[in-house]
C-alpha cells in the first residue's frame, strides 16, 4: 500500500509527524522503523525571497537543509509558507529571531501536509513579528516514505496575507469596525481584538454607556473596560489598561509613552452585578436585573504619525519619595486620602508568584496597583495590575501569577536593564474624606505554587481525540531539560491502546496548538523534546505543554493495526516527565515496549488485523529480523539514579 493512499489524513486531521507517520499507512513487517536523522546543514547562508514571489526550482539532497529567509513587513497580516514538490518529500520549519537555521529539534513552526506544504503563521501568536521569518527545508528520506532515498526538488513562496476569521476561530478585528448596542455581561466578561499595523501611531478605546441611575434607572452599569497587548482575554487581575475612573468611557495609548508598538491589542469588558444574595460577587453594584438590560457600545481607533514615524518615546522619571522594600518583610505605613504610597521591590524569582498582603488599620478600602519599567509612577488608568480591596480592618492578599505572560523576573530583565527587574507599588485610599489618613501593614512576598511538572511526572494522562492536555514547568536558572512522553506505540503489544500523540513545548503561547510556535515531537520515534540551556532562543521562566490526541476516523481507518485509530486515543494514557539535566547526565530514552506493558499486557498478536503488520516476536520481547526491536526506542542512556528512580515511578503508575 502506497504511503499516499489516504490524502484524506492530512486534510481534515493534521498529521502531528511529519515522516514516520507514514507507518500509519504502510503495510510493513516492521510497525515502527526508525528513520534517517539529518547530520549537517547544506549552507550557512539564506537565499532571499521576495513576499509574493515563488524562487526559482531548488534541489537539496537526501536528509540535507536548505535555508531561505523573507522580510513581514505588516504585523496584522498572516504570513503563509508554500513548497510545491516536484520530487521527494520536503519538510518545513520557520523561525524568527535567534533561529536562523530551524530544524526538526528547535522551536519553530512546523507544516504537518503531505508531498506540497503549506503553513500559515497567524499574525495573533504570540511569536509572530515584523521582521525576518527563517525557513528550512528538510529532504526528507528514510524507507518509512514512499520516496525513499529520492532527493527533493520543489520551490517556496511566502506571501502575506489577510486572517481567515471563520477559518482560525477569530472574532472580528473592531479597528474602525464600531461595535454598537451590545448586552452587558453580568458578573462575566466579553472579549475583543484588533491589529494596528503602524509603526508609530496613539490609539483609543471608547466605550459608550448610560452609569447614571437617575437617566436610566432600569438599564444602568458601571463596567470596566480592559486593554492589553499580552493577554489575549484579559482579566481584571492582569497588567491591562483601564478606566481611569467611572466618569472615563475611553483608554488612550499615546505613541508617545513607552508602550505603543504595533500589532496586537486585546479588549474585555467587565460588569458586575448584585445577584442579591450573601455571598454577591459584587454587593455594591446594580442588580443584575439592571445589568442585563444595560446597552453598550465599543469602538477603537488609531490614528497614525505622518509618514509612518518611528515613535518618539519619552522615559518616566521615578517619583520622588518611591520606597525600596524587601521582598518577605511587613511595612508598617500610611497614606493620605487622594494621594498615594509609594513602593518597589525587585524580584529575581521567575518561578515564584509575586503575593501582597494589606491590612488596613481604619478599615478603609485600600487599592495596590502594580507596574513595571517604564510604568514607575502607577495610577489609574496606567498599565498596572490593579487590586480593589475591600472597606475592611481584615487582612487581604492579592497575587500575580509566576505564568503571567507581563511577569518579568530574575535574568529575563537582562544585566544591563536592570530596571525591568523592578515592580512600582502604589497603595492608594479610596472611598475616603479629604485629608483623611489611614495607616496600613504591607509585606510582599514570593511564593511557590503547586503543579509544576519539573522533576514531578504527570501520570494516568489521558487526551480526547484530536483534543488537547494542559500542563507547564518554569525553570528558575539556566538548565537543559527534556520533555519526555511515554505512551503505548506498539500495536503488536497494546492494539486497543496504541496511538501517537503529539507533544508540543511553548514559551510564548499558554494553551499552544499545533499551529503555534513551539517545540515538537515531528515524529513518532521521537518521544521527547529538549530544551537546551545554549540554544539561542533559551531563557528561564515558564514553558506551557501540550498533548494533542492525533489519530485517524474509523472511516479512514481500513487497517486499525497501522492507523493510530481515534477509538485507542480515548482508552489509552500516559505520561509526562519533565527532567533537567547536564551534558553529562542526560535522561535515559524509554523503550516503547516498556511503556505499552506498563499500560496493558500483552495482547493477542494473533489478531488477524495484526497477522498482516506484526512480525514474529523474540521471547524477550524483540523482532525477528527487521533490525532490532519494534516498537523501541534507542537503549537507554547513562543516567543518575535519581533520573532512573522517576521513569520508575512512571511506567509503575501506568501499571496501575
């Protein structure tokens, strides 16, 4: 059976491995055959495209790279990478920044067609920039290909191109799109996005409501209104501009004060409402049969410097009085009515959350709004994090979360910006009498949070099909660490169990997909991901993890023994182990066989779904010819008893 005998595959279910998911297809003795690893780069050097104009007919040899690079030059427009192959199977990575040369082992985006690619960066990840995108292409070879040995020859063409918005899942862009007599939420949020794709231009938020009782006593609200350019559905505890006050409808970004750049800008509205219970998110707002019937309307604009000027941005000087603080001890202070504490502290600890605790000696109601370089004076209104305590003498906590993508800690400031490193804290008293005074205890602190994946396997892990599997690791210092999924491969061993899920790492993207920038398996006889400590792109902090449930319909599904059926996604589980490590002590590979007794036993090979695929077994547990074991992975590497006691924990818990 051809390797392309099911183009359906690739077309509704992107494939999560670019070449040796062949064996999905294959009618070989051997289910799980290691392929060729590419060992050199063709040329240092990049041949340069022009947006929109394919190049002229490539050729590269067997297991070999040739690398391209283009300019983006417009931050809300997609860029699209197309390879059509007129010989061979050619694969594709593209970086930015630092990567200048991506492969298969560095964070990319990979294209996951058979034969021709085709891959859209949406313009919304995270990762995307103007500037230059890196492309490698990879002549695949290997017998796991209908290919084989065949060199590829094709030719690539990037272009920009305007988001698909059905297509991608994506709301409407509302720059210059009003959007008008919208229900408020209640007690929730609506979320909104738009692009401005000058280099240098103020922007403005407008919301138009009715907040006065008196002119609308039925359909009356105070919300908020949120804007961010890191969070994609900001919340009201993230570092978002807002409202400056309740008689504000409008936030405005001037080009002129640090934090204008192009591209992304994320919009939430917020309203919340008396329910009328004890336990009322918010008692002291409208009811919620008000609420609900409160209109709004949104609209954001951005009006452009003459001749697309670079912007000119002027520093904020620390105001006078600012109080260095250390982070884990209480301060004992005060603040006047309409006027503000003044505090920073610096914080080195990017695996850590960054925790406030105010106690208010009068019982007043206490506000912390937080920011950072260049917002060193925060009020309201400016870029900050903002805590709205409560008119209580008791003591309240407020955090901001080591995994907020706005959090920015230890070596990730940089040795000569420093100042990125500290945090300005503003107490500010709210609700009071002019002149009023009230004293307060505040202490900040770091602290630990539970489920981070460092050295703590995640086990009994399941995926639905074509779904995905959530989980993080922050690295708090510079390491090398691998990402390693152990789960049944083997049909021969787990037939009812066996799949190939794919394993994507983020530093950029919370929940990421396999369209996103990010670190991947690309095939199924790699079963980790390493994330080096020497790579160009490496910084320390937090890293998101994905496990997408790959498989194949049952209608495409003709030979369940060598398709990866959706039906043994859903009964199957596994693990993730996450290890830091040296050169020297690298985690040991786990054999796949291992992992597919540790999820069932040995099931019948006698199946006459498996007579056409399995090969004869050896008594411990390896294949008659074929060259070594199916199913199996490299022998394990040296290792520290402490590395070999956690893949020992592993395959137990999935005995269990």
């Amino acid at each position: 059976m051809s390797p392309r005998a099911h183009p359906h595959h690739m077309m509704a279910f992107p494939l999560p491995t670019t070449r040796s998911a062949t064996l999905a297809l294959a009618a070989s003795t051997v289910l799980f055959a290691l392929g060729c690893v590419p060992t050199s780069v063709v040329a240092d050097d990049h041949l340069a495209l022009t947006l929109g104009v394919a190049s002229g007919e490539q050729r590269t040899a067997c297991n070999q790279y040739e690398y391209f690079k283009v300019e983006a030059t417009n931050a809300c427009e997609d860029l699209v990478v197309e390879v059509k192959a007129s010989q061979g199977q050619p694969d594709v990575y593209v970086g930015v920044g630092a990567v200048e040369h991506p492969t298969l082992d560095h964070l990319t985006w990979t294209s996951y067609e058979w034969g021709d690619e085709k891959l859209r960066i949406s313009h919304w990840d995270p990762a995307f920039e103007v500037g230059t995108f890196y492309i490698g292409v990879l002549a695949y070879c290997g017998d796991d290909v209908s290919t084989g040995d065949t060199s590829a020859i094709y030719t690539v063409k990037a272009y920009a191109e305007a988001p698909d918005a059905l297509a991608n899942h994506e709301a409407v862009d509302i720059l210059g799109v009003p959007q008008s007599n919208l229900t408020m939420p209640t007690n929730g949020y609506h979320h909104f996005h738009f692009c401005v794709p000058y280099e240098c231009a103020d922007v403005r938020v407008a919301m138009e409501v009715c907040t006065a009782e008196e002119d609308c006593p039925d359909s009356y609200s105070h919300p908020e209104l949120l804007l961010s350019m890191t969070q994609p559905k900001p919340l009201r505890s993230d570092r978002a501009f807002r409202l400056a006050s309740d008689a504000t409808k409008h936030i405005d970004v001037p080009a002129t004060n640090g934090h204008y750049r192009r591209g992304h800008f994320f919009v939430s509205v917020w309203a919340g409402c008396d329910d009328g219970t004890a336990d009322s998110p918010c008692p002291d707002c409208a009811p919620c049969s008000v609420v609900s019937k409160a209109r709004y309307d949104l609209t954001a604009t951005a009006t452009p410097f003459a001749n697309n000027a670079t912007c000119p941005h002027a520093a904020e000087v620390e105001a006078a009085g600012v109080k260095n603080v250390t982070a884990g001890l209480t301060y004992n202070e005060s603040v006047q009515c309409e006027s503000r504490a003044s505090f920073k502290v610096i914080s080195d600890a990017p695996c850590k959350d960054m925790v406030f605790t105010l106690k208010s000696e009068g019982g007043t109601a206490l506000d912390i709004l937080v920011g950072r370089a260049p917002e060193v004076n925060p009020t309201a209104g400016d870029l900050a994090w903002e805590f709205r305590g409560a008119a209580t003498a008791d003591e309240q906590s407020f955090r901001i979360d080591h995994f907020d993508p706005a959090y920015v800690t230890g070596s990730l400031c940089g040795a000569d910006d420093q100042q990125e490193c500290w945090y300005y804290v503003s107490v500010v008293q709210r609700g009071c009498d002019a002149g009023a005074v009230d004293k307060f205890a505040l202490k900040i602190a770091m602290e630990s949070t539970p489920g981070d994946l460092l050295n703590a396997p995640a086990t009994q892990g399941v995926v639905v099909a074509n779904g995905y599997a959530y989980y993080h690791f922050c690295l708090p210092e510079p390491t090398n660490v691998r990402v390693q999924l152990v789960n049944p491969l083997d049909a021969c061993e787990c037939p009812d169990v066996y799949n190939w899920p794919e394993l994507l790492v983020s530093p950029s993207t919370r929940n990421p997909s396999i369209n996103n920038y990010s670190w991947k398996l690309a095939q199924i006889e790699r079963r980790h991901v390493d994330v080096k400590r020497t790579d160009a792109d490496f910084a320390v902090g937090h890293y998101f993890v994905s496990v997408f449930g790959w498989c194949t319909p049952a209608e495409w599904c003709e030979d369940r023994c060598t398709c990866g059926p959706c039906a043994n996604v859903d009964r199957a589980k596994f693990s993730l182990v996450v290890q830091s490590y040296t050169e020297a002590d690298q985690p040991p590979a786990i054999r796949t066989t291992d992992a597919c007794r540790a999820v069932a036993a040995p099931q019948q090979c006698g199946h006459s779904f498996q007579e056409k695929t399995c090969p004869a077994r050896k008594p411990d547990g390896g294949a008659t010819g074929g060259g070594g074991n199916a199913g199996a992975t490299a022998r394990p590497l040296a290792a520290g008893a402490a590395v070999a006691a956690v893949l020992g924990l592993v395959l137990a818990a999935l005995l269990i």
